[in-house]
C-alpha cells in the first residue's frame, strides 16, 4: 500500500478576480494528476462544508430507518436508473443501499419523505454539485487546450446528471470486503466520504488510501475524457474497501453525458498532431447499457466484461 497521497487543488482562484498565479497552479497541477491516475481533490470549492455535513447526517438517519420504511421510497419504472432507494442484491460484492436522485425538475425522483428536510438537502447538494461539475470542466478544458467552452457546448444538457447517498454495510473478517476495481464511464465524478474511509485509488501501480477530510471532494475523470482526450487524461482506477465494525456513509455525483452523443477521440488529440486515434467511436448511452448489464449479469470470465477497453483500437501492426 503506498503511502503518498493525491494532490489537493485549492479551487479559490476561480471564486475571485485577480488571482491567474493560483489559477495557473491550479491547472497546473490537475493537468499533472489527469494525465498520470485521474484523481485529485478540491478544497475551497464553493460547495458549502455545513450543507455536506447535513447531507452525511440525514443519509445516516435514513439509512438507519427499517427497510418497511425505506422501501416506501423504492424507485417507479421508467426511469433510466432506479431514482429513490434502492439496496444491492446480496450476491454482489458491492454490499450498499443507496438514494439516488437526478435534478430536482426530473419528474423520475422519489424523495424519501423522512427524516424531515432531506429532499431539501439533496436538492441543495445537487444545485452545488451542479455549478462544481461545470467549473471542474471547464479547468479541464483549459488543462486540454481545447477552444473555450468547448466541452461545455459538447456536455450542454445537465438533465443526465445524478447524485447518490450510499452507506456500504459492515464488512466481516470471512467475506472480500472490496468493490471490485474499475473506472467510472461518465465525464467526472465528485466524492465526499466519512470518517470510515475505504476509498483508494491505484497510483503508479499501488493503492493509495483517500484519507477522509470534511473540507475537500475528491475529483476523478472519467472514461468520457480519457476517449475524447485520446487518453491523454486517464480514467482513474479506483475501489472501495469496506471497513470492519462499521458502515461507511458517502455522496457520489456524476457529472453526465446525455445519451445520444457520439465520443470519439478529438481530432486534436489524433489526426491534428499526427496520433492515430486509440478508440474507436461510440454512442455514450449503448456504453452505459453494456455497463449496467454487466452489473445484472455479470460475465463468467472477468476479462469479457465491458469496459472502455472494448473500444480500444489496437494500432500495433505486424512487421
């Protein structure tokens, strides 16, 4: 287990005028930490702390209700994923409950009703989330060298977004007590966690402990930038490891793409600088299908589940 730790990105520059030296070290320093793992983490980053804080509290008394009462919150049908409560099958190494939420407009949320102010917690979280996802994308579009506002005319429509509470259970000292390794296939992903801990990343080959902080979200970029990015910016590797003895209490937002977008690597990451392009495209919401199937019915061999691998172009040629 190594023993460094992720970057930490003070985020204030972006909040007032004046300051480009905190900016360009920034950028700098993102720029470092996507090209190498895809992780880092942001401090001053406008989300309110007491709001987190609140947002941990209520999910921890929700989660604590009886599944009767949970369950009054069970997602309708129709929606593209299972929005309100839900908790993962007992044969999978995930073992968590979780409310999931899209934007507060989407007609697909159920709310739980209890402990009273939740709904409006995960609203408020979400309208935070929302504004960090969009300046996080614009940092990495100025850290890529793209035109300006590129990516956010590319990742216009936020009605793909969603956020989740999660409390993974209790691990025990027979069972594997790890979510498998992956990467995320969106665009980004912003995480808080509490005192338990149990997030870690994969870092030049080892596995680095995200040691919780009330003050920082962690950041990851996804399998959508690395594609575009013609793996300039890696989709970072990254697990859970459920501790012993207690649950552990967490909020995830994904910062989305909406479905109907063709990713493929951006010319000027390929035929621009002369690079042949390492992925072949795809449209994202055929990506996410294959995903989410291979969590239903995952694979008998592990090496043929859906990963961004699946459209790997392999330019190696034959002499």
């Amino acid at each position: 287990m190594a023993n460094s730790s992720i970057p930490t990105v003070d985020l204030s520059p972006f909040f007032k005028e004046g300051d480009e030296d905190g900016k360009k070290k920034a950028i700098e320093t993102i720029s470092q930490a996507c090209s190498e793992y895809g992780f880092f983490q942001i401090e001053n980053h406008g989300v309110p702390l007491d709001l987190m804080s609140r947002a941990l509290n209520h999910s921890k008394t929700f989660f604590d209700f009886s599944d009767e009462e949970k369950h009054k919150s069970s997602p309708k049908s129709g929606a593209p994923l299972p929005a309100g409560y839900s908790k993962q099958p007992e044969h999978s190494p995930d073992k968590s409950e979780y409310v999931l939420v899209f934007p507060p407009e989407s007609s697909f949320n159920i709310y739980p009703p209890n402990p009273p102010g939740f709904r409006e917690v995960l609203e408020d979280m979400f309208k935070y989330f929302t504004k960090t996802g969009l300046l996080i994308e614009s940092i990495i579009n100025e850290c890529l060298g793209l035109p300006p506002n590129f990516l956010k005319e590319f990742n216009h429509d936020r009605t793909w977004d969603f956020l989740v509470a999660l409390r993974y259970f209790p691990a025990s000292e027979t069972e594997n007590n790890g979510l498998t390794e992956h990467e995320d296939g969106n665009c980004i992903t912003f995480v808080f966690q509490d005192e338990a801990g149990g997030l870690q990343v994969r870092k030049n080959g080892e596995w680095v402990p995200v040691t919780p902080n009330k003050n920082t979200i962690v950041v990851n970029v996804g399998d959508v930038i690395q594609v575009l990015s013609n793996k300039k910016f890696k989709s970072a590797t990254h697990r859970v490891v459920r501790p012993e003895g207690k649950s552990r209490y967490s909020y995830a937002f994904f910062y989305n793409l909406q479905g109907d977008k063709w990713v493929e690597p951006l010319p000027e990451f390929s035929k621009e600088i002369g690079e042949l392009p390492k992925y072949r495209g795809f449209l994202y919401k055929e990506y996410q299908a294959m995903r989410m199937r291979n969590k239903s019915h995952p694979p008998a061999r592990i090496e043929d589940a859906i990963h961004i691998t699946h459209y790997e172009i392999n330019n190696t040629h034959e002499p």
